[in-house]
C-alpha cells in the first residue's frame, strides 16, 4: 500500500457517517486507486434515530455556521440522485396551538391558518404562526434518504458493514496516533488498520471517546396512515388535553413512498431524559405509554389521523450536548481531536441531525483530506470547545 494512501474508517453508519463517506468519495483529492473509505455500523441501517426521525429541513436552523449550506446541500442531492425517492419537497412550516375539539363550529379560530388545513379539527386552532416558507424549509423521509446515500457510497467504490460494532480505537505507543479499530461481529475480533478515523456514533461516541460528554434524550414517534391526503404542512403544535395539560407532538405529513405505497404522517413527543442509553441500539425499547400519549393528542385534533390508524410506534435517542432553550445555538461538535492525530468526531447533532448531516459531511470530508473545512467556516464547532479537560 502506498505510504500517502488514506484508510478512512468511519464510525456509525447514520446520516453524518454516510454523508462524510458521500463526500469524501466526491472529493476531487481522493484516490480511489490507493485510499479507501470502511463505514461501520453496529446496527442495520436506519435503525437509530437516522431512520426514526422526522426530516424537516430549514435553512434557518442553528447552527448559523452549518445550517444554510446544508440546506443547500439537500437540494443538490435532490436533484443528483433523485430526491422523489427520499419525500424531498418544499414545505410550510408553523408552530401553532392545538386544543382538542370543544365543538365549536368554526375552523381557524385563530384567523390565521391558512384553509388547506382541513384536515385539522374545526375549533381546535387557537394560533397559528407561520416559521417557514417553501423558500427556506423542506422536507426529507430520513430512512429512505439515508438509503439512497448509502447506495451512492456503495456505487462510489466504499463499504458499509452492518451489525458490527468498534469496541475500541487503537493508538500508537504514544497514544497521539490513530492505529486502528478493533471490531466485533459475527466472528472474533478483527483488527482493521486506518490512518484516518471519524467517530460518528450519535449518543454512543462517548464509549469510544471519553473526553465528549452527552446528553442521550429519547423520544418516541408514531406513524399515521391518514384517511385522506394532506397538505404538506409541517406543525410543531403545543396541543392543550382535555384534562388541562400541554403535550408537544410535532406533525409531518409525508408524500407516498417506496416503503408504505401510499402517504402517511408521521408525529413525534417530547424528549425524555429518565431513561439510560442502552449498550447498543438492537435493544432500544419502544415504551407503548409514551407512544400513546401522541396518539391520543393527535387523535383529538385531527379526524383524518384517527380515522387512518398508526401503522408503526418507534423510538430512538439523540446525541446532545446539554439542555438548551428554543433556537439556541448549542453544537454539534465537528472536528478534530486535538491531541490525536488522526482522529475526527462528528456527535451532538440533537434534533438538527437530519437538516445538518450534508453540510457537516461535506466540512468534514474536507477536513480529513486537506486539513481545514473551506466550505463553511465550523470553527464554533470544533471539539476543543466542547471537551472534557
């Protein structure tokens, strides 16, 4: 093997990890004749929260560093490979507060919503605020994004190895140079040398890094097969029960799709933080409680989402890095390990994982092959701000 060739492993096979390995194969400095790219994930692809989320898409998410060239970036993968295979259209976006129906006989109390969402109760809009617009949001099916990456990586010459799992990270006798990584599959324990290492773990990049400390939330989601067609409206509602309390449980409607042959919306809950991250994401636990309480606030406010029925309850954790108020601009982390040679992470994504995976895909790949990120300046995001001393 030549002594420039880079062996890149890549740690985590969700939307970041897939993204760096889509972009480190369209680098015009990678050599596909000597450097290769190994993407390992512990699981099947799509199985954490890259296959359970919601896919909202917004330019003006935070970071302000990372959020518009990566909304930029989905288009462009749209349009390269395909994005009616992922759901990608152009979206309206609002927060708005719910109530379940008390009978009165006008929709849009509010006044402000706009008619096409019939599909809501009549009386139960108390506000609605529009956030986006089809110019500045979007939409995205995360799994089904995912796999079309995925595939693209594989056409592009690297490979993904499913259900394996890195138990640890190898150094030199200095413990300033990335060796390798031990991995553990089906079979004993393999050795597999690289020269460069990006550790894009979600919640679990602490085991292999112990300087980065996160946060591990978990929310639970449910998808409905809607009794009719829906405008493509996305809505963080805050929906008033009828026993005087609040749940917050965001509504995606999403276009027909090569998974289901027909459309479904899709609604998540809140985070919870009462429950430990688990070993591995084959035993993350669906609770049916917390997948109730969606489907009973949903189902008190919209007649075609009752109607439909849910055909999936799931659950998943995310990568944060601590609690953070509404539109606070709090990582991820992106970047090298300072003391490490070799040695990138990629974790602390929270709920902007999905609409920021591209861009931070794109800066990394940069940062691996030449050293520094040209495409957006992330120096907010670096890990030396972020890690344990």
């Amino acid at each position: 093997m030549p002594s420039d060739a880079k062996q890149i492993i890549i740690i985590g096979g969700g939307i970041v990890g897939i993204s760096t390995a889509y972009y480190l194969l369209q680098h015009p400095q990678y050599d596909s004749k000597k450097d290769f790219v190994i993407v390992i994930e512990a699981g099947h692809l799509g199985e954490s929260a890259s296959g359970k989320a919601g896919g909202f898409l917004a330019s003006w998410a935070t970071p302000k560093c990372l959020a518009p060239l990566s909304f930029k970036l989905h288009a462009e993968l749209a349009k390269d490979l395909g994005g009616d295979k992922w759901g990608y259209r152009r979206v309206h976006a609002a927060e708005i507060k719910l109530k379940i129906e008390l009978e009165e006989p006008d929709i849009n109390v509010s006044g402000k919503a706009p008619k096409n969402l019939d599909w809501l109760l009549p009386g139960s809009i108390e506000d609605y605020t529009e956030v986006g617009t089809p110019v500045d949001s979007a939409q995205a099916h995360p799994k089904l994004l995912l796999q079309s990456m995925a595939s693209a990586v594989i056409s592009g010459g690297a490979s993904i190895i499913l259900n394996t799992s890195v138990s640890r990270i190898n150094y030199d006798d200095t413990g300033s140079v990335v060796k390798s990584v031990t991995v553990t599959g089906d079979a004993a324990e393999t050795i597999v040398p690289a020269t460069h290492i990006l550790v894009a773990a979600g919640p679990w990049t602490p085991k292999l890094i112990p300087s980065i400390h996160l946060l591990a939330p978990k929310g639970h989601s449910v998808v409905f097969n809607p009794s009719r067609d829906l405008s493509s409206h996305v809505l963080f509602p805050v929906i008033e029960t009828e026993g005087g309390g609040e749940i917050e449980a965001d509504i995606y409607p999403r276009p027909k799709d090569s998974l289901n042959g027909f459309e479904t919306a899709y609604s998540s809950g809140p985070d919870y933080y009462d429950s430990l991250l688990p070993s591995s994401v084959e035993t993350v636990e669906v609770e049916s409680v917390k997948c109730d309480e969606v489907i009973t606030a949903i189902s008190g406010v919209s007649q075609q989402l009752r109607e439909g029925g849910v055909i999936a309850r799931q659950a998943c954790y995310k990568a944060q890095i601590r609690k953070h108020e509404e539109g606070e601009e709090v990582g991820p982390i992106v970047g090298p390990m300072e003391d490490v040679k070799g040695l990138w992470v990629a974790t602390g994504f929270d709920e902007w994982g999905i609409q920021n995976a591209p861009g931070a895909g794109l800066v990394t790949s940069q940062m691996i092959i030449e050293g520094k990120a040209w495409s957006a300046d992330v120096d907010s995001l670096h890990p030396r701000h972020y890690v344990a001393r």
